[in-house]
C-alpha cells in the first residue's frame, strides 16, 4: 500500500464515553503531520457517550463510509503511540492489520493472540507482521473490502434501511457455544469468512489509566524472552 496519495481516504474513530485521555489527543496530534506528509486524505470521527462500544463503532463506521473512507481505523480511547506507528498500521499490506498492547497490570502480558508453529514460534509474513489470530480493537485497520466481505458474510448483522445499511462488526455474545466480547468476536467472524489478520509487533502502543501509562512493544517484549535476541 505504499505510495497510495491521496485517492486513499482514511476515517480514523474513537468511541468514548466522556473525555478522550489527553494521550490520545496528543498522539493523534502529532500524527497529523506524518500522515499529511505520505499524503494520506484523513479525517477523525467520535462517538461520546454511548455506553455499547459495538454500536458506538458500528456508528462510526456508517460516518466513515459515508465520507467515502477506503479505510477505516478504530482507536480506544486511552492509548497512545509513535507518529511512525499509525502511518505503519495504515500502510501496512492488508484488509485487517493491528497492533496490540498490555493489559493495564504491572505484569507485561499482550491483548490478542496469534498464529504459532508446533514449536510456539509466531508465524511471519515477509514483511514482518505476525499472521494474528485474535487482536484488540484499539488498534486496528479495516478496509472497505473487508467491510463488504463481512456484510456479505454476515448478513444477520446488516442494519438499518436497505439503501444504506449499516454492519455490526463488533458484535459481542456467544458463538458456537463460547462468550466472545466485541474484538474478540470480530477476529472470529473475520477469520471464519476466509479473512487474514496482520498483527504488526514492533509498534510502541501504550495503554492509560487515569494515573498510570502501561508502555509496550510486543516486539521488544519478544526479544527478551528465553531465546530472544536480548534475553537476560
């Protein structure tokens, strides 16, 4: 996707019930000048205050598309990163891409999972990205195409007038027989539908709590495990 210009529109949204955490704010500030400057046509859309995230993103997402977004990017409301990150998750090859981050404890430990070998070894694609499994939604890159994909996968999540429907893509609750919550259950239906995740790791995503920043790199993380290339 390099070198996309400005024919490739990119809606990024946040859903929250209050205030963004100031580190968001800022983070997506200073990204600006990043994204104009690769010649990204972006814009940013919120919804406050609705209290079911899975329709407060659904929301979004009719906004995105209406605005003719071939992209769109889903933030939380409490995590912050690196310019370089968000231009990384946009650009990377892929109708589904992520990052992940830690769990608000003082243990680092990573939402989502990820596709390993026999051994536990994380399967690679050529360019870096890990072949994800299950990611969080703080993070995450959804294009157009996967967008009509899942419609058409999922009809029985399509809402709204039939001249301009709208598609719950985080719809949270049981599947065959298991509790999903709402990103959880976007990976499992994106998947099950023939769909592929790139979950990016070398992406410094930190995760806020009022008083606290949880900072994380699951590439860095990685390295220092038993076997990495910095383990103690």
């Amino acid at each position: 996707m390099e070198g996309f210009g400005l024919s490739m529109k990119v809606v990024i949204g946040c859903p929250t019930l209050t205030r963004p955490h100031d580190a968001l704010l800022h983070a997506v500030e200073n990204a600006i000048p990043a994204l104009d400057g690769a010649g990204i046509d972006h814009s940013m859309v919120w919804e406050v205050g609705c209290p079911y995230i899975s329709h407060a993103r659904a929301t979004m997402l009719r906004k995105a598309l209406d605005a003719k977004a071939d992209i769109m990017v889903f933030l939380d409301h409490d995590v912050s990163f690196r310019p370089q990150d968000l231009l990384k998750l946009i650009e990377t090859e892929g109708d589904v891409c992520a990052g992940t981050y830690r769990y608000k404890k003082d243990e680092e430990e990573y939402m989502g999972a990820w596709c390993t070998d026999a051994a536990g070894i994380p399967l690679v694609r050529k360019d870096g990205a890990f072949y994800g499994h299950r990611v969080p939604a703080g993070f995450l890159k959804v294009t157009k195409e996967a967008i009509d994909r899942f419609m058409r996968s999922y009809p029985e999540l399509v809402f709204g007038v039939r001249y301009n429907p709208s598609i719950d893509l985080f719809n949270h609750g049981v599947i065959d027989g298991v509790w999903y919550g709402e990103d959880m259950a976007f990976s499992k239906r994106w998947i099950d539908a023939g769909g592929e995740i790139a979950l990016i790791p070398d992406m410094n995503i930190n995760h806020h709590s009022a008083g606290r920043e949880f900072a994380g790199n699951l590439h860095e993380f990685m390295m220092r495990q038993p076997g990495g290339a910095k383990a103690a």
